[in-house]
C-alpha cells in the first residue's frame, strides 16, 4: 500500500437523491456489456493475503509457508519475488502473485534481455512446483511515481514475452496495481471515469490485459473513502453492515442500489473501462483491509471496526453475489494484510493492517460463517487476552481499574492471599483482569483491546496453582471452561457496544441525505 497515494483527498462532490430513495427495485444491468473473460483457474471467487515484510521476528519462510497451510490460506500477493519463500512454497498449492518493485521498472522496461533475466530468475527457476499466478508489475505507479509511468507499459509487455518465450504466457498473467484515485466520479458509478492524464497508458494498458486475459488490478479502500468523507459516506455503508433501504446508495443513471462502498468502487472501474471501450477485462482487488489502530486522527482505526471489516468482506466475497452492475461476477480480493508491519513509518495505522503479529499471534479474532475452515485464527480452539509488554504501569493500572470496575471482570483472585497475587505487579494482574473480561464477553470482537494495551494469544498464561478463566488446565478450584463456539446473536451486540475505551460515531443518514461522489 502506498502511502503518498493513501493520504490523497478523493474528490468531493454532492448528489441530491431524495426522490431516488423512495423507488423500490432495482434496475437491470442490462445495458452494460457482461462478456468478462474469467479465467477457469479463478472461475470460483477467492480471498487471499498480502504479505509485508517490514515486520520484527517475522515467522522463516518455512515456518510461514506451515502457518499458511494451518490457516487454509490458498492465495498470497508478494511485494517482491523473495527466493527462498518461493523455494518453501514449492508443491504446497498455494497460489502466488509476486511482484516486481517500482525502483526495477526502470532496468525491466528499458531492456527486453534484463525482463527475460528477470523470468528466468524469479518465474521459471519456480514454476510449476510453486504455483505462481501473475506478476504485478510496480505497485500504484501513476499516482506515487509518475515519472516511471511511461516504463510501466513497456515493463509489462517485455515481462509477457519473455513468459511467451518460456511458454508461460497462458498460466501467469502479467498487470499492475492502481490506485482507485486514477478514477474520477466514482458515485454514482455511471459516471466514473479514468483521470485523463494516464489516458495514454490507460488505454493501451487495457488493451493489452483485454488481449492477454489479464485482470485489472486495483487497490480498494473504504476505510478512506470514509476518513476522506466523514459525515457524507456513513459508516455503515463502508464495513458492510446490513443497511435498510432508506440508507442505500442509489446510482440515479441506472437506479442500482448499492449496499457497500466496495462494490460502487468496483463497479466505477468497470465503468471507466467501459469508457474506453473495454469491456472484457475482470477486476482484481489486490489490497482492501482496515486498520485497528491509529492515532487521535484516526479515531476509526480500531479493533472492532477491522474485525467487523474484513469480516464481512470475507462473507461478501463467499456469498458470490456479485455487485449491483455485474451480479454474475464476483471479484476476487486480496486482503491488506496477514501480518502488522511494525517497522513501518508512522501514523500508527500503517503499522496496524495485519491480521496477525510477525509471531503469527492473532490480532483479533474474524467471525467468519459459513466459509469452512479459512482463516481459522484460533489454531488451539482457545485464546486469552494478556497485557501486552513495554507498556506503562500507569496506563495498565488505569486499564486494570477499568477492567476490575466499570467492566465487572472477576478480579477475586488477584486479591492478597489468593491463588493468581503473585507476581504481585501491575502487569501480572492486568493480565488476569483483561482475561477475565476477555473471557466473559464470550471472546467478543474487540473485548481484548483496553485502549490498545492488551494482545490476544494462543498461550495459556495460567502458572503454577493460578488458573486463568478459560483454561483447560485443571487447577484447585473449579473453573468455567468458556465454549469457544461464538454465537451470531452476542458478536453482534457486543460489537455494537462501546468497550469503555472507544466509541464508534455512527452517521445517521434519513431519506432526504446527500450521497458522495468519492
């Protein structure tokens, strides 16, 4: 994810729709061209991971490479080509994008013998033990670095011959990640547009992924369209929560209801294409995500609102329904991202996208229905919620006190003489407080947060004759083993309450609201 690109102001303009709300149905789509070649490899929808590297103690590529497999995780997007990941990925069956970085565009697209070098290094010397799929060629170049912008092509086009001459051209495609800023208008989306500008490279671009079965690769993030149009785009609208008509978006050219700000954002980029006369090109969503921390500027970078995100991305993407203008099609999305990069620059957030710590420790738990065995965050059936280290004992007392008070966590055995007072110190008995508040919320999404002071882990934390809530162990008392089992009705009140620290704004939005154009 680029982050020159992500701090862009997406333009704001304004739509009147207060007659448009009150039409019931919904138009046919009809009057747009469907042929899309899909490819029979990704005939079926699919979810998959980017994986960052900018992470401490991230998992060996062999260790990753298991954790993958553990977590059912079929598709990953690599930032680069790194040779001894793609050596562990070999025979697993996991589909790999790798990439060529924006500061090699120039040797690639200046030379067709240094993009055949680069076939042959990264693409043949693998393929077919490890089952890579495309190659993403830069990541966001038009609007990060312009000044590449005329290599882009040429990059693309000698990487796709050396794969001819390798005979690889119809199992690995070749195309690049745009940001969705290239699009102007993008509500409704009957209006959207590419940004003039690129039309030089936009235009022959799409031919050449129209001729070669490629897909428009684009990188979808509401959770700025939010942050860039807060008190216009409601909230609801971006994480894919349940909306009653009244508080659809509706695109007045087509009357199509739109239900997500992902699908109208899809659904912009089949438009624009169409724009220029480019019908039969799939998109790709190779990043979309939300973060779950962020600084004072950020107050929607949290825990709940990442889980709730990606969560319900999941279900959007495995439910197969399409978008409003293409209902037969599905787009596949890559999710940003399985790991925290915590090495990365500030704000906050950019550290904060990951599924996962670099110690494949879960940042949060997804309640994902119906998908099978993807993603199964909890490897061990059971997780706990302990204070994270390095942090304060000003700040953890004051999270303990909450925990022990307002939030009614059974904090009787951190008492003087009981079973868990030792260690008598803050982070000891934070510990056991978090914990329990964790453990009777049922393990709710965003119940192990405390301001950002608390981590969910797979360990058990229970030491010697101290037996945290939760545990399996068996200890000199009884305990309550809490069903791991979520139950629908309680993730979903629990995650429409405060947890004492954050509290979510949500935007009302009545009949007579005006809509974004984002």
């Amino acid at each position: 994810m680029a982050v020159s690109n992500m701090s862009s102001t997406f333009p704001l303009l304004f739509f009147f729709f207060s007659t448009l709300l009150l039409i019931s149905g919904t138009a046919s789509s009809s009057s747009l061209s469907h042929n899309v070649k899909v490819q029979e490899q990704d005939k079926d929808p699919f979810v998959g991971f980017n994986i960052g590297t900018d992470v401490t103690n991230l998992l060996s590529p062999t260790e990753l490479v298991k954790f993958l497999q553990t977590q059912k995780v079929n598709h990953v997007r690599l930032y680069d080509a790194d040779p001894e990941l793609l050596k562990a990925l070999a025979k697993t069956k996991i589909r790999v994008i790798i990439s060529v970085p924006n500061n090699q565009l120039l040797a690639i697209g200046s030379s067709n013998s240094t993009a055949a070098s680069w076939i042959g290094r990264n693409v043949v010397a693998y393929y077919p033990e490890t089952f890579i799929t495309a190659i993403s060629v830069g990541d966001e170049v038009l609007t990060t670095v312009p000044s590449s912008a005329p290599l882009l092509l040429p990059a693309i086009e000698s990487l796709y011959n050396a794969l001819v001459a390798s005979n690889l051209h119809t199992q690995i495609k070749v195309s690049t990640p745009h940001a969705a800023s290239i699009m102007l208008d993008t509500f409704p989306p009957s209006q959207a547009y590419f940004n003039q500008t690129w039309h030089s490279i936009m235009l022959p671009l799409l031919q050449f992924l129209s001729k070669t079965g490629s897909p428009l690769m684009m990188n979808l993030y509401p959770y700025y369209v939010y942050m860039q149009n807060k008190g216009v785009v409601p909230l609801d609208n971006c994480l894919f929560e349940p909306l009653t008509p009244s508080k659809e978006m509706v695109d007045p050219n087509t009357l199509l209801h739109y239900t997500n700000v992902l699908d109208a954002m899809v659904d912009s980029a089949y438009v624009s294409m169409k724009n220029l006369n480019v019908t039969d090109v799939v998109v790709l969503v190779t990043e979309s995500g939300w973060p779950s921390r962020g600084d004072s500027k950020e107050p929607y970078a949290t825990i709940d609102n990442a889980d709730t995100y990606n969560s319900n991305l999941i279900k959007h993407i495995f439910d197969r329904s399409g978008t409003p203008l293409h209902p037969e099609m599905t787009p596949s999305v890559y999710i940003y991202e399985l790991f925290n990069e915590d090495l990365r620059s500030p704000p906050i957030s950019e550290a904060s996208w990951g599924l996962f710590y670099g110690n494949s420790t879960p940042v949060y738990l997804l309640h994902v229905s119906g998908s099978g065995t993807f993603l199964a965050n909890d490897t061990t059936n059971q997780t706990y919620c302990i204070a994270m280290d390095g942090v304060d004992a000003k700040t953890l007392q004051a999270a303990l006190d909450w925990s022990c008070g307002p939030g009614r966590a059974n904090c009787s055995e951190i008492q003087p003489g009981e079973s868990c007072y030792q260690p008598n110190n803050v982070k000891g008995h934070a510990s056991f407080a978090f914990n329990s508040y964790y453990q009777k919320e049922g393990r709710a999404s965003g119940s192990c947060d405390f301001k950002g002071v608390a981590m969910i882990t797979t360990t058990d934390p229970s030491h010697g004759s101290c037996i945290f809530p939760g545990s399996k162990k068996v200890g000199n008392r009884t305990q309550t083993v809490v069903n791991s089992t979520q139950v629908a009705a309680g993730e979903a009140t629990s995650r429409s309450l405060s947890r004492g620290f954050y509290v979510s704004i949500m935007i009302l939005v009545t009949s007579s609201m005006l809509l974004p154009f984002w």
